[in-house]
C-alpha cells in the first residue's frame, strides 16, 4: 500500500515522535523510507536557532535518524535540500513518487501568525499524496 514513505525531519519534539509512526507504517508495509531535511535560508528578523539554515546541523540531523532507524532494521536513504521547506517536500515526494508522507503535527516552522503559516499545513494543501499528521 505505501511503497515509499518521505518523512520530513526537523529538530522539533514533534519528529522526534513522529518517527515511532513511521517505524510501524514501514515495518508493516515493507516500504522503502526516504528521510528528507531542509536547510532553510533564515529570515531579517527570525533567530537562525529557530531554523535548520546551517547544512552541517541538517547533515548531522539526518545521519542521526539515520542511525536510529538502522538500529530498528530499517535502511533508509536521505535527501539534504535546500529551499522553502513545504516547497522542497512536496517537490521531492513528487520526483520520488513518494505514497505517504508522515510528519509531526507542528515543526519548527510554526510562525507567530499561527499554524496557518505552519509548514506541516502547507505540506497538506500542496502535497501530491495524502499526508498523515502525527499528533
């Protein structure tokens, strides 16, 4: 059913939770887990804390999960990008052909106008393949 699953990482509690989900819904399925960060270019006025905008923090992120994953028996590959992260999610579960994405219900790109402005709903309104939130 889900051949290939993208989960987006971050550095948020929200991944870090979202990843018990993926591991069921890659275990049960058999499928193939694609891990995707973004460095993101910081903003005038947002603390480059708030954002993945170093590539060597991206890079250690995602060979972490990496690691985490391997040691439930689950090989992955990974996918560093850089851009606008709702953008480059949806390009790559396009160019992948990804069948789900999973990822936490709020990431590090929750801005101060709300969750509208969230990348997890930015993800839902552009995605090519349905979009499962963990809460």
């Amino acid at each position: 059913m889900f051949k290939t699953v993208l989960f987006p990482i971050d550095q948020s509690r929200e991944a870090r939770e979202a990843a018990e989900v993926v591991i069921n819904i890659v275990k049960k399925y058999g499928s193939r887990l694609v891990l995707i960060s973004v460095v993101e270019e910081p903003e005038k006025d947002e603390s480059s804390e708030e954002v993945m905008s170093s590539p060597e923090t991206v890079a250690q992120l995602l060979e972490s999960a990496k690691s985490m994953f391997a040691e439930q028996g689950i090989q992955t590959e990974t996918i560093e990008r850089q851009g606008i992260p709702a953008f480059v999610i949806c390009d790559v579960a396009d160019e992948i052909d990804a069948n789900l994405i999973v990822m936490g219900c709020r990431g590090l790109g929750l801005t101060e106008e709300g969750a509208t402005e969230s990348v997890t709903n930015r993800v839902i309104n552009l995605s090519p393949c349905p979009v499962l939130i963990v809460p």
